[in-house]
C-alpha cells in the first residue's frame, strides 16, 4: 500500500513469476518451462554480425522481418498481414485483453477461461477491468469444450496445450468452440503447441474463422526466452485492432536485435523440429520413469510434466529438490497443490531429477 499509488495501483494482484536463481548460483531449473538448448546457431551468426551503429535508429515498428518470417512459416494460410508481434507474448496477449475484451456493463456476460490455466489471465482482467469467468475443468484436469459453446460470453481464451495441467485439446475441439463463437474474440494461447506428439496449430484455421486469434512465443521451442519476442495470427481486422493498441501505448516494441534474432530462428525450420522431438522424446522417457516409481502424472503435450507424487506431498518434495539444488514449480493453490510442474530439460539434468526424487524417497 501506498499513499502515491493510486486505487487500481494499490489494489492488483500482480503475477508472480517462477523464481530465479541468484547470479552465480549454480541450480538445475526446471521451474519456468524455458528450453534446455540454445537457440539455432543462426541466432549467434547474426550476434557476431550485428552492427551497432544501426541501434541509433529506432526499429521497424511493425517488425516486419518477423512478420515475413512467419508468414512464410504458415504461407499455405496466411500472409504478413495477419501477424502481430510483440515484446514476448505476454505483451501480445495483453495488447488482446485491451483490444478485444471488455467488462459489458449491467449484463452477466463474461469473458470465458479454464478456472485452471496461465496465472497471468486473471491478471491482465484486473488490470484492463475485464470480467472474466473460471470454468472449471473437468475431474482429469481436461477442457470441457461444451462449456464454450451455446454460452453467452464476451470472449474466450484458452491455453492449447493447457498450462499448468499440459494436457491439449485437438484441433477438431478448438474449430468446435471458434465456429460456436462467430461474434466472440477467441484467443487460443499455443505457448506450447510445438511440443504436441503430432504438431496441429490453430493458424491453419484464420483464414477460415475471423474471430480466431492464436498467440504463440519465442521463449519456449525457440529457446529465445531471454530474447522476449512473441506473435499474434488472425484475421486483418483483428491484428489491426491490436495495433490501434500499441501505437496507443508503444509504437516500437520489439528491438532491432530481437527482430533480426527472432527472424532467424523462426526461418531455421530444421532446427526448430529436431529440437522440439529431442524435447518429446525425453518427456515421454521421464513420464514413464515418473510413474514407475509412483507418481501420478498428466499425459503431456508441452515440454513440462504436471505429477502428483504418492508417496510424499508435493510440497515436500518441492522442498527437498530445492535442497538439493533443483528447481521445480509448486502452486499453492487448493485445486492443485498436490502437483509439481516439471519442466523437461536435458536428458543429463532428467536422470539428475530423478536420482534426487530416489534419494528423498529411499
Ligand atoms: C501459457 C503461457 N502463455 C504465455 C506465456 C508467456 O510467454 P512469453 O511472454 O515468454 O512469450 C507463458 C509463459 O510461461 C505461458 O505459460
């Protein structure tokens, strides 16, 4: 509380991020869902090249590299004028959150999120003052999509896969929900769609549905979390809307090194695939190794694990893995507090978690 904040400032509850180690200190991180590997050594290349006297001017506000980049990833369903990019996709999703959902006034129609999902959602509703609904999941921790549809609402938005649950929906679901919801933004949050065994993406569905926007990273797959570059697919209307947004608030989000970063990462299409099937394969590898010795865990699409251990608290053993210099993501929170999400790193730092977790349970 203070007396120079003002009432919105001293009421938010803002979000709180996984913790970070301390500089120096040497932690296995499996906490904040970053990638184990580096970005593609096209990243580096243009590092190296970089000249700094283009820092003296400003950069493309529209980060048009980016914008080409992935209109050319996805060239069969969309041009550049369907991209948005933005300072890491909390950015993006917060430039949506004012650009298309609003509190409607003196009617009980709310915005729609799983009552499970991304924390920063129930943020950003208190801060841009929209009303949103918790749906509640079902008893395995999935996605109801019948509660999205034929339910009045003044948008949707849902993480696919679902964070911190990790469990996706298909593609045939979120066409359901979109198609249900022609006058209604409906936001689907692909953070960690490349992860999904076969790889679908709600992209291939904008050209088709006007009301879909799909918000997707940098900071997982890519490994680029550090870069802070994020994008938003959908119809021209849409993305023009989210621009009326930012050259409201911040015309030149995303630096000149970002987009030349972000650019080359996304046109190194080979080392996006065999980075994320390194991840997949060792995610399944430890799902197993996880449940063999007697935890309970989710079957996941992303690059994390959500695991009940059986024979201890989950808090506990968030505890003792900390001990031991290993970091992973305990909610406090009621409907999951039973659970850790592991985030998927090396198969070395993997073998190294599951030595600890034989330890404390020995
Ligand atoms: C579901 C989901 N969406 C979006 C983000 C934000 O990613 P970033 O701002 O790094 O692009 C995260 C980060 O962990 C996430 O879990």
């Amino acid at each position: 509380m203070s007396k120079f904040w003002n009432k919105k400032t001293n009421e938010l509850l803002p979000y709180v991020a996984g913790e970070q180690p301390k500089d120096g200190v040497k932690v296995i991180k499996l906490n904040t869902n970053e990638n184990p590997f580096p970005p593609s050594p096209k990243c580096g290349a243009v590092l190296r090249e970089f000249d700094e006297a283009e820092l003296r001017l400003y950069p493309n506000t529209d980060s048009q590299i980016v914008r080409k980049s992935v209109a050319n990833k996805f060239r069969d369903y969309i041009t550049e004028e369907n991209v948005f990019v933005g300072n890491g996709s909390d950015e993006v999703l917060a430039i949506c959150w004012q650009a298309f959902f609003e509190e409607e006034k003196n009617t009980d129609k709310k915005v729609l999120v799983p009552n499970i999902s991304y924390s920063f959602y129930p943020v950003y509703s208190q801060l841009y003052d929209v009303a949103i609904e918790k749906v509640p999941l079902k008893d395995d921790f999935s996605i109801d999509i019948n509660d999205y549809i034929g339910k009045d609402n003044c948008g949707i938005a849902i993480a696919n896969p679902n964070a911190p649950t990790s469990i996706a929906l298909d593609l045939d679901d979120i066409e359901k929900i979109v198609e249900a919801n022609p006058d209604r933004v409906v936001l689907i949050d692909e953070a960690y769609a490349a992860f999904k065994n076969d790889y679908e993406t709600a992209i291939t569905l904008v050209n088709k549905y006007d009301n879909l926007i799909v918000v997707k990273t940098l900071s997982k797959a890519y490994g680029l979390a550090g870069l802070r570059v994020g994008y938003a697919v959908g119809s021209k209307e849409l993305i023009d809307g989210m621009m009326r947004v930012r050259d409201s608030f911040n015309s030149y989000p995303v630096d000149r090194i970002a987009q030349k970063l972000a650019a080359a990462a996304i046109d190194d299409d080979d080392y996006y695939e065999a980075n994320r099937c390194k991840i997949i394969r060792t995610r399944d590898r430890i799902t197993n190794e996880l449940r063999e010795i007697g935890f309970d865990v989710l079957d996941s699409s992303a690059n994390f694990l959500f695991a009940k251990p059986n024979f201890i608290s989950a808090e506990e053993l968030y505890t003792k893995l900390k001990e031991k210099g290993i970091l992973v993501r305990f909610f406090n929170k009621p409907l999951i507090k039973d659970y850790l999400r592991i985030t998927v790193g090396t198969d070395d730092e993997m073998d190294q978690l599951m030595a600890a977790i034989k330890e404390v349970k020995s």
